[in-house]
C-alpha cells in the first residue's frame, strides 16, 4: 500500500514539476526583461483578463519538434502562446496570449496550431476568440512552416468573421504577414509605446523609400488610432487595454444567432432632458458636440466609443438605452461641419456592418452637409468608399432608427439611414433641414440671373436666402411625404427611442439569398 502510495505520489510530483515549468514560459530572466520593457506576461494578462480563476488552459505541455538551427535547445512548454477558456464578466470567451518570453512568442507550427484549436473551438460553440498579440512574428527557424501556420490563421479569422466576435490586443510587436490576422478580426486595441504594428519594418522602408522613422513613428499605437484607423481603441498600458476588452464584451453577444446583452439599469427611460431643446445653435453654420447629444440621451450618459481619434467627423460606438445594446452612428458638426469623405465612410460602414452581424440596433445622429468636396477625394475614391457606407445601411436588417437634429442635405439624406434606404423610424427635430443642399448654395445656383440682374445684389440674395429658408429649411415637407415617421421635441428623444427600440425587438428583415454581395471594397 504505502509503496502504491509512493509510486503515485512520484508521478503527481513529475506532473507538479512539469507544470511550472510550463508556467515559468521562458524562464524568470525574460519574465523580468518583459516586465521591464513596461509589460505584463502572457499569464498576467489572462489573469487579469477573466473572471477570477476561470482559465481554463488547454495545450499547457506543446511544445515545438524542430531541430533546425539549434531549435532543439530552446525547446519550452507552450510553444510561445497560452491558450485555453475562460469568462469575461461571466461570459464564456476563447483566449489566445501570445508569449514573448518564450522565443520572442514567435509563430511556427505548433503555436499556430494551438491558436487554430482554440478558433474552431470558439467557433463550434458559439463563443468569442479575444487574442492577445506580443510575438516577433513568423519563426525564423521554422521558416515555410511558419508561414503556413499563419495562413491556418488568416482563414479562420475569415470564417470566423461574423460569426464570433473576435477582439485582438497588441500588446508587443505585430510586424510582417503577421499583421493581417488582427486586421481581420472586428476590433484591435493597441497599447502606446510598447506596441507597433506594420507590413514592413523601419529598415526595409528606409532602404527603399528613404524614410528614416522609428518603429513608433511608423506604426505606433497612436498613429494606427489617428492616422490609419488600423486600431479602434489606444490605450496607455496592458490594463487599460483590457479593460476596454471588459467594456467591449458588455454590449455585444457571444455569437450572430444571440441576442446582446441586456443591462437593466436605474436610469428613468422617460427621463426629460430640457437642454437638448437648445443644443442646436441658431445660426445653421454655428458647430456643436454631437457627442453632448449621445451621452444626454444614453442610459447614464455611458458611451463608448470606437475610432475615437480617427475621421472624427463621424461619430461610432455603443450605449445602452433602457438597458438594451445600440450601436450610435452620428455626424459630428464640430469637426469638419460633419461632413462625409473618404475615411468617415469607411469608419461607420464597418462599425454598421459589425452591428448588423451581431444583432445589435442602429441609432443614427445625422447633421450632415453633404459630402466633401475637392481633388483629394475624387482621387482617393469617395465614390467607392461613399459607396461602403451607403451600402452598409442599405444591407443591415437589425433595428435602425433615425433622428435628424439638423442638416440633412443631399445624397447623405438617402445614405444615412433614410427610409428609403429600410431605416424603421426616422424622427426629425424641428431644428432639422431637409433638402438638396443649403439655402446659399440652392439661392446661388437658381436665382443667379435675379441676385445678378438687381440692384443690391447683397439684399437681393439675402432675401432669397431668408424666402429659401422659409420654405424648404424645415423637416415639414419630408413628413407631408412619410419620409419622417415623426417631428418630435428634442427633450423627449431619449423616451421615443426606447419605446422605439423595444416596438421594433422582433424585427424580422431578409435580404436576397445569394453567396455574398460585393461591397464596393
Ligand atoms: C525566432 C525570434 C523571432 C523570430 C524574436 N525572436 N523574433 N525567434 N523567430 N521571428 C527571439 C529572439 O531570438 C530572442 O531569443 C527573443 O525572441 C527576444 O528577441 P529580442 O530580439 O531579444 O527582443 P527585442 O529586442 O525586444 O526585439 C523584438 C523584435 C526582434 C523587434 C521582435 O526580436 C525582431 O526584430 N525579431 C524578428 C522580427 C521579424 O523579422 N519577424 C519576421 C517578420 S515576417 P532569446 O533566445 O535571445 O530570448 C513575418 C511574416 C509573417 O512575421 C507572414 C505571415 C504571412
């Protein structure tokens, strides 16, 4: 017996020893290098990532089986990525974290492997994959090999799309092909200073282009946040960046056959905001901060917001109203008068495309003048990349509700969620204008001859102007037509949007079966 006793208890020491090890990834020299580059581990990160001991690790004991280059010295548990389950404020998520500390959390094939179990696991239950990345990219050592265990990757992340949310921080390096597994899934959150991604490195683009730039210049986190819109969030460090993973998973569901999650809170829904009668400036030109508007009307004025510092004339993000997950599409007046161009169309047709994936509604915010006009837009393609947006609403089939608090003039009438375009109800303010383009433009181009011919023409024109105004800078001619379901009181939108949310619960929309239709990319 006692000898029974012993055997086992010798094999259970052989499992103990081998799992710290295993927990120890490259050893405690590296941990304290990553610490010291202003890090956390692959396992501090997961730990403070999920609820209280709910890791579960799966793969802890992989490790690679090459030789090449003297890869059979470096032979560490893991393979330089932990990967397992676990819950995030008691939802059930997939996880991957890369480990630096093990051969620079490069990816070979067993790495890989294990991502691509915990993918297709994800995928088979209906669960979200949230990837950690800090890795030097493709193993050298195992060269072809490694490659193919990206492009393993790269194919999941497309099935997957869609169907699971998937969340990448980087939280280290990211160069090379390795890039794109992150670019396809829905949102990539990147810490300052520690992180950088780019196709290739400062090296190569100084040989080649002459650019002398650092790897924070080319592709830190705050420029992929402002300049690329690569990165939908920008955080100062590891905890903030997966506190935002935390905020994220709050208002969107585990997969696209569920509904999101529903947070009850205290905030009356027929709370009365008097201010938001006088938000809207008298003088049309005068800006204001739509974001003032979103956060008075959303449940205990929360707000978060995606691609806060990229194409800041469109506004994305999530609220709650009366406890119910909306995605906010709004035009910002304060910056650029809210006009559509290039990269606020790509902004919002992707945020609108992740909500409709995933079951969550659309509120819309529009004060638009139209689009932007100019070379630099023609060239760069806001017919296609107007085109993105345009079709984005045209294809959502979630709940989409309008309300049009200012100018709505032109083509961005029809593509931001008109009812033409299936929005379910659109409510105007009585501040709202709803026409071809504004009173001045419309004056200079119909009365020309008249404003030319008179006397003053200054006069002449500001009264044009003025009899303009009268008769089309209202929302009273689009609600004769039904193409405003209601002209409602400012201070009343947060009650009429709940109503609204909760009447349209059950919406059911289809669009034409077919393999896919070809958003203009
Ligand atoms: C193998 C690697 C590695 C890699 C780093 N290491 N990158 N091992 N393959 N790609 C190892 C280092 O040898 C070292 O091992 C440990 O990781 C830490 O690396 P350091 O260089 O000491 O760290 P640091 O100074 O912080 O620099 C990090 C780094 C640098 C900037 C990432 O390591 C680097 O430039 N690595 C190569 C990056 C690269 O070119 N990758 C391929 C990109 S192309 P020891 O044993 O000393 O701890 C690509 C294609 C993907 O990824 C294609 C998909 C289609």
């Amino acid at each position: 017996m006692d000898e029974n006793k012993a055997q086992i208890d010798k094999k259970i020491q052989k499992l103990r020893d081998i799992q710290e090890k295993a927990l120890l990834g490259g050893g405690t020299k590296r941990i304290a290098d990553q610490h010291a580059k202003g890090k956390l581990t692959a396992r501090e990160r997961l730990d403070l990532l999920l609820d209280k001991g709910t890791f579960r690790e799966i793969d802890r004991l992989v490790h690679h089986h090459s030789s090449e280059f003297g890869l059979n010295k470096t032979v560490f548990f893991g393979d330089g990525v932990v990967t397992g389950s676990g819950d995030i404020n008691g939802q059930k998520v997939f996880v991957f974290s890369q480990d630096f500390t093990v051969l620079g959390g490069s990816l070979a094939a067993e790495h890989g492997r294990k991502i691509c179990k915990v993918m297709e696991m994800a995928m088979k239950n209906g669960l979200p994959v949230i990837g950690l990345n800090d890795s030097g990219g493709a193993r050298v050592q195992e060269g072809v090999i490694s490659l193919g265990a990206y492009a393993d990757i790269f194919l999941l992340n497309t099935l997957a799309s869609g169907v699971v949310p998937q969340i990448s921080i980087v939280m280290g390096p990211c160069a090379g092909g390795a890039v794109y597994s992150p670019a396809i899934t829905d949102f990539i959150i990147m810490v300052r200073k520690t992180s950088y991604m780019f196709v290739t490195g400062p090296k190569v683009v100084k040989t080649v282009t002459h650019e002398d730039l650092t790897s924070d210049e080319l592709g830190g986190a705050d420029v992929h946040a402002s300049k690329s819109g690569v990165a939908h969030f920008v955080t100062d460090n590891d905890m903030e960046a997966i506190e935002i993973v935390k905020r994220l998973m709050s208002y969107i569901p585990a997969n696209n056959a569920e509904d999101p999650p529903f947070i009850p809170n205290d905030d009356p829904p027929d709370r009365i905001d008097e201010d938001l009668n006088y938000i809207i400036p008298a003088n049309p030109n005068q800006p204001y901060d739509m974001k003032e508007v979103i956060k008075k009307i959303a449940d205990k004025g929360e707000f978060l917001e995606v691609h806060k510092e990229w194409a800041q004339n469109i506004i994305v993000g999530f609220i709650r109203l009366g406890g119910r997950s909306i995605g906010v599409i709004a035009n910002q007046p304060a910056i650029l008068a809210g006009v559509l161009d290039i990269n606020s169309s790509r902004k919002a047709g992707r945020f609108i495309r992740f909500c409709d994936a995933f079951n969550i509604p659309l509120l819309i915010y529009e004060d638009v003048p139209g689009f932007m006009p100019g070379a630099d837009q023609e060239w760069g393609g806001i017919i296609a990349n107007g085109a993105k947006l345009l079709y984005a609403f045209c294809e959502a089939t979630v709940p989409k509700v309008t309300v049009i608090t200012r100018k709505a003039y032109g083509g961005a009438y029809d593509v931001m969620n008109s009812k033409h375009v299936r929005g379910d109800l659109n409510f105007a303010w009585p501040t709202s204008e709803l026409a071809v383009m504004g009173a001045k433009g419309a004056v200079e181009i119909i009365f020309k001859k008249d404003i030319d011919s008179a006397e003053d023409a200054e006069k002449r024109e500001a009264e044009l102007i003025n009899e303009f105004n009268d008769k089309f800078a209202h929302p009273y001619i689009a609600a004769s037509y039904g193409y405003i379901d209601e002209v409602i009181e400012p201070k009343y939108t947060r009650q009429r949007l709940i109503e609204s949310f909760k009447l349209l619960e059950n919406k059911v929309d289809r669009n034409p079966t077919r393999k896919h239709g070809n958003i203009p990319l």
